[in-house]
C-alpha cells in the first residue's frame, strides 16, 4: 500500500483511496449505441461516418433483454468489488436522459435510463459504483473539430472547422453533465474521464487541436465535483495528476511512481478482446489464466486491475464473456485474500512467482510449478506455517544443511537465508497455485 493510506487520522479522502486501493479488481462496462455497429467504439471516427449515417444506430437502440442484475451477478461472482460505466463515451451519446442534450436513451426505441437501473443492481450486490464520462463529444453542436473528430478533413483548411464551434460553450455543457450524474445518481465512487490530448502525438505527428485542461476548465471541474462529493475519486485525464492514474492496454513493469519516485496509486485498465465496446468479429481473446496473472501482477505491483465488458445491443455480455469471468471467478473464490486487501511484499519473489501480502500473510503466487522445492530468499527462520491456498494442505518446510543431510537427495546449492519449500510434484488443479506463508511476527514488515 501507498503511504497515503497508513496516516494514523486519514481524511475521509484518504479512507476512500485506501478503500479503492483494498477492492484491487473492478467491471469496466463500454456500452452505447455503438454496439449496434459492433465494430469497437470508436467506429464513428475509424470509419468516418457522417452524422447522418450513425444516426442508423441511435434509431434502432433497443436493449430489450437489458438485465444489469445479471452483469452486477456476474462481476460479484468473479471476486469484483466495484464498477464503473460508460455515461457517456466519445460519440456524444448519453445512457440517462440528460437535461442538456436531446441525444440520449430517452428518444431511442428503448426510451428508458439505463444509468440508474444499473447504479441500483451493482450498489445491491456491495459493488462501488463509478462513471466514466468522455471529455470529447463528436455529436455536439460547439465541439470544435480537431485530427480525433470524424467529420475533421485533412486537406480543408482549418480541418474544415466551420468556424461556428465554440469550446467555452462545450465546457459548460460537459460541467453541466457531470453535474447532473453526480446530483441524480447518488454517492459515486470515482470520476473516470477520458481523455486529453492537447500534446499528443500519434502516428508521429501532432494531433492537430488536440485539446487539455485550459479547453475542459479541468480545476473548476475539479473544484466542481469536489464541491458536490467531496470523496469522490478523480483519475488523472482531465491533465491534472488526479488520485489515480490509468496505465491502458499494457502492464507496468513495476509499482508506478511520481517525478519525485513516491509512490503512486494506479489502477491497469484492460479489454477481454482488445475492443472496449462490443466488437462482434474480434476473436483476440484473453483467456482467463492470462488475466488472472494480469490480475496477481497487478496486484503484486500495488496497482488495481479495472477489467472491461461491452454489452451487446440487446444489453447482454457475450457468452465467451461471461465465462471468462466466471473461470475468474473460480480462482478468485479459492485465492481472494491473496488479492482483496493485499499489497507488494517487501521480500524478493523467486523467478516466475508473485509475492502479495496481508499482514502477516504472505502469498505466494506460483506462475511457473517447478519440480519439488521452492527456494524463497531472505525467509528462513521467518514462516511459522505454509499451506496451499486452494485446499489449506500442509506445504512442508524441510531442513536444508549439508552438515545435517548432504545425500544425493538433498537440494544443493540453495542461497544462504531462504527457506525451502517442498511442493507436490503435479501442479494443483487450478490456474495459478497460491502458497499461503504465516510470517513470523519479528518478520511481518520485512527488509526495506
């Protein structure tokens, strides 16, 4: 854990990081009309459809077999501890009938909320509840035009910008949205916005109009939500550094760290198929070991793992979907206190393990089952009991000394200081096995 957690007298902000920092594993959910097209989110601008071609999708957006007790079900079961949805993503269009806009559910087929049906079943199951909200919007009358944008044309001057587009009237309407998700829907756990890119260059080149927080008026945003749910936590889009910061699509080679190398929470977000929103022909997909070493990674390196889903345009999870996270779920039931409340260690894992601990808890996370003995450095003297997480079966600790036992049999050439541990030689059935190690008291903070 970060410091920012252990002040003796934390701030109800700080018992809030520290709550997030503790659920570790999240249900990411990318849904709008988009998933009609199910050619990934961002179809609009790929595939430069007009306004009036994407208006096919808005019109036949119908969600009947909508059932967000089944999605909050399914994230429950796999060991989730909270979510966050999609209010909003780039193409404009709004999941709750929004004051500001025509261009929500409420004019669709399905003309229902969608946002607070679903704020209910998660907040049921004991499941946070977050929004994420686009920064960008290309259905939005004064949202100025830039590279990202749909209807941008490359050899226009100015992009083909008509020049009527306003970005300080846009900033209103967005503070106005994000107002009225945080005033409607209750107590919401985080703010996750998306995206600046005033300075970003992709495919090696600038992106022309990029736009960051002097366009979004991110500290009055800031202050504004602040104002309204003081604990609220805020990622780091908005091009402030936020509460947390979003690693997408690649995992970190170590715990994350400021300029100043502090540390940092951080939470990895990551997709099923590599598309966020419901892409019918991606078959790119993850298999649950995969991620739940993602997961035990992550962990391990005192992050947290947001994993996404993007419904169907009926409003149900792929099968494929749903037993991934059911596999997930399998592995969590056995191995969640390994996970849930867990932190890095402080000790050195052996090559092609993961150390997380808990207190007087270490684990042991075995990605790559050797053949009898695990040497751990730096722990002899220091476990008082071992046993396989899956089943609580004993995991012997036996003596290794040449000057007590140097038989052919006897392990050679282990480091001085580490402890032994005898495994079965057939790995348990289970994804990734999880020893559980019950430190010593004089050995629970470790080195440092």
């Amino acid at each position: 854990m970060t410091e920012s957690t252990s002040d003796p007298s934390p701030t109800p902000h700080q018992r809030r990081l520290a709550e997030f920092q503790e659920q570790r594993f999240g249900l990411f959910v990318h849904w709008g009309i988009y998933s009609l097209a199910a050619r990934h989110e961002w179809v609009k601008q790929r595939e430069r459809l007009t306004d009036e071609q994407y208006q096919a999708y808005y019109d036949h957006f119908d969600p009947d077999l909508y059932d967000p007790g089944a999605w909050a079900d399914a994230a429950h079961h796999a060991g989730m501890r909270y979510t966050v949805l999609t209010t909003k993503h780039h193409d404009g269009f709004c999941l709750w009938d929004s004051a500001l806009t025509d261009y929500t559910v409420a004019g669709t087929p399905y003309g229902k909320d969608l946002v607070g049906p679903f704020c209910e079943a998660f907040r049921e199951r004991g499941l946070g509840v977050g929004f994420y909200h686009s920064l960008l919007d290309w259905h939005h009358p004064r949202f100025p035009l830039d590279r990202l944008h749909p209807q941008w044309d490359e050899d226009a001057p100015d992009g083909g910008d008509p020049g009527d587009r306003d970005i300080t009237a846009y900033a209103r309407y967005l503070h106005g949205q994000v107002e009225e998700l945080l005033t409607r829907y209750g107590p919401v756990d985080t703010l996750w916005f998306d995206f600046s890119y005033a300075n970003r260059i992709s495919e090696g080149k600038p992106i022309t109009g990029g736009k960051g927080k002097a366009d979004w008026r991110s500290e009055e945003l800031v202050a504004l939500i602040r104002r309204i749910q003081p604990d609220i936590l805020i990622n780091n889009r908005l091009e402030l550094p936020g509460d947390f910061t979003t690693p997408e699509q690649h995992q970190p080679g170590e715990p994350l760290t400021d300029e100043d190398g502090r540390p940092v929470v951080w939470e990895a977000c990551q997709t099923l198929n590599g598309s966020w929103g419901y892409d019918r022909d991606n078959l790119n997909w993850k298999s649950p070991d995969q991620l739940i070493r993602l997961l035990v990674d992550t962990v391990s390196k005192d992050g947290n793992l947001l994993l996404n889903v993007g419904p169907n345009g009926r409003g149900e999870l792929e099968p494929r979907a749903l037993e991934t996270l059911h596999e997930i779920g399998a592995w969590m039931r056995l191995h969640s206190r390994s996970i849930h409340g867990a932190g890095p260690s402080p000790y050195t894992a052996p090559t092609g393990c993961r150390y997380t601990q808990r207190g007087d808890r270490l684990y042991l996370h075995v990605l790559d089952w050797p053949y009898r003995h695990l040497h751990l450095p730096g722990l002899a003297g220091k476990v008082r009991y071992a046993q396989l997480l899956n089943d609580a079966s004993e995991v012997r600790r036996p003596i290794v000394d040449p000057a007590w036992d140097n038989g052919n049999v006897a392990p050679k050439g282990v480091p001085a200081g580490s402890l032994t541990l005898e495994i079965p030689v057939r790995k348990p059935d289970v994804p990734v096995p999880v020893i559980e190690l019950f430190l010593e008291p004089d050995a629970v903070t470790g080195p440092r």
